[in-house]
C-alpha cells in the first residue's frame, strides 16, 4: 500500500511487517473490530447480492487489491498460495461468527442496531476516501459498541443458530478471497495501469452506497434489490484502469522512439555518398561552386553574398557599386541562387 501513500495504510504496514502478514491483518480486521457480525446482525447477508457486495466490498476491495499489487513479491503461485492460506482461516472465523447472529438479533432492538451499523458503514468509507476526516471520526469499534448499549434488549435473550447465517458468512468470506485471488493471479497485467488512489476513492464511494438502505431503512428509501454498490465499483474499476500504462518499473523505450536500426545505417550510408558527390562537385582543390575560376578575367563578377541573396529574394535591388552586366539582374526568369 505504499504507492497509494494513504497515512492508515503507511502506519499499518509499519506495525505489521512482511507483505503477507499485512493482507491477512486487511482480511481478518472485519472479523475483529466486529463490522461483519454487525453487517450479519443487520440483515445484510440475507440476499445474493448482500453477500457479493459484502465479500467483495468488506473482505477485498481497496485494501486487499493495494497490498496485493503494491506489498506482495514473487511469482503467481507464491502470491495465490498466501491468498489461500489467509482464505483458510477467514472463511471458518466468519462461518462461526455468522453462526451467533441469531442469538445476538434475540437480545437487540434491531431496528436501532441496524442505524448503527449503516453508520460503521459509512465511517469506513469516510476513512478510506480522506485519512483527514477519518482523523475526527470514532473507530469502528467505538460505533459498534455503543449501538449494542443503545440497542440492548434481554428480554428476547435465546441462544440459537441457523444453517442459513453460516452459509451466507462463509460464502461471503469465499467472494473476499475470491476476489484476493483474481487480484494475485491478474498481478503481472495489473501493477502500474491501475491508479490505486483511484479506486480506493471509488471503494469509499462504494461502500458509501451499500450503507445507505440500511440507514435510511425507515424511510424506505433506496430499498432494492439491484447491486448498485457493485455497479459503482465496476465503474470505479474502468476509471482506475488505464490499458496504455506500462507495468511497474518498465523501462522499456516506447515503438515510437528513435534508435538505431539498419534503416538508420542505410540512411547514414547514403549521406556519405552525398557528402562525397559534393566533394566531387568542388573539385580537386575543394573550391566552392560559387568561387570565380582561376583564369576569368579580372574584372569578371564575384561570388554573391548572403546580403545579395536577401535582397534579391525580397525584391530589392542590389549595390548601386554592382556591374550593371550582372547576369543576376539582367535575367529576370533565372532565381537569384540558381
């Protein structure tokens, strides 16, 4: 993440280290500071297109395509065999996690919960668009612990699970890694013709969208079924994308450039023979073809100078002091440097 030089992803790649212990700390941060349980507690999970934009969004996006493409080292299969190592243990945390949603949906007032966690949403984004704003705002942490203080309720207190949440959590996790992989294995196209600022700002953007339905629930508003969070990010995608971009540290001339081909040597080639023909043409003692010969008359006209030559090309007349035999002025139909 050090070529989008955003000051979050600086100081948690200096805590972290190595560029495999950093994307696995991007992964499983959602399962940490609790914004999955909260996205599951929500409800947000219950459709396809929850999970799609959820795995991709909460699990991959900005982050995970950053440190994959500006951190990681090695081949495609050193990086696809990290993505799955990392894949094996997010995908069974957010299965077990997924699992106690259930019980905590029976002891909070879920309309209230649910504000709160549009409102991590949202925070999340404000911090991946401007380090500056997320400066000002509460951690994620903070959001979630005082929507479970505001939204508590025992009095629907029941331990249960259902297959249906595990499911949903697990295939969730299985979009983020799938989508880690894609990123790793399309690597080598990718480094240096995707602006990652660029679509870190279009994440944000994304991730803006997927909390509005869940904060503006009570008002019914922006209630469909249609992934535009997904849509927003695919334009995102073509934006951040630039095809004509030479990959990371190329430093290969452009088709454009000059260099020295046979084509060059044939055309030096034959400037010589030109040079040689114009030393023909002076003769043996290298005369000019403007000098006098050597046995004209003395009185015969000199060579003309530049001064002559511009005078007579902008139709002025020559020195007054000039033979008037001059054939340059009593021959009108000859140019005056023929």
């Amino acid at each position: 993440m050090s070529v989008s030089r955003h000051p979050v992803a600086l100081r948690l790649e200096r805590q972290v280290g190595s560029a495999t212990k950093l994307l696995a700390t991007v992964m499983v941060l959602p399962l940490i500071d609790g914004i999955f349980p909260a996205l599951v507690v929500a409800g947000v999970l219950s459709t396809a297109t929850g999970v799609v934009e959820t795995g991709i969004l909460i699990f991959g996006g900005s982050a995970t395509a950053a440190v994959i493409l500006a951190e990681m080292d090695g081949d495609r299969r050193e990086m696809v065999t990290s993505v799955l190592l990392i894949g094996a243990v997010i995908i069974p945390l957010a299965a077990l996690e997924a699992a106690f949603a259930p019980t905590f949906r029976g002891f909070l007032n879920l309309p209230v919960f649910e504000r709160f966690a549009g409102l991590v949403i949202l925070t999340i984004a404000a911090k991946t668009a401007s380090s500056e704003i997320g400066e000002f705002l509460p951690s994620p942490g903070v959001i979630i612990s005082l929507g479970l203080v505001a939204s508590f309720d025992p009095s629907g207190f029941a331990i249960e699970t259902s297959p249906e949440y595990v499911l949903n959590g697990a295939a969730a996790a299985g979009v983020g890694v799938a989508f880690a992989l894609s990123i790793a294995l399309l690597s080598p196209h990718l480094r240096g013709r995707v602006d990652i600022d660029r679509f870190r700002f279009g994440s944000a953007v994304a991730l803006g969208v997927l909390a509005l339905p869940i904060l503006l629930g009570p008002f019914d508003l922006m209630q469909t079924e249609a992934p535009i969070a997904l849509a927003v990010l695919a334009v995102t995608t073509l934006f951040a994308y630039d095809p004509n971009a030479g990959p990371a540290g190329d430093d290969s001339p452009d088709d454009d450039s000059p260099d020295d081909g046979p084509g060059d040597v044939d055309d030096a080639g034959e400037g010589d023979d030109s040079d040689a023909a114009g030393d023909d043409a002076t003769g043996d003692e290298g005369l000019a073809p403007t000098d006098p010969p050597l046995d004209s008359p003395p009185n015969a006209p000199g060579p003309i100078v530049d001064d002559d030559v511009a005078a007579l090309a902008n139709g002025g007349d020559r020195d007054a002091s000039d033979d008037d035999a001059d054939p340059f002025t009593d021959d009108d139909s000859r140019a005056p440097w023929l």
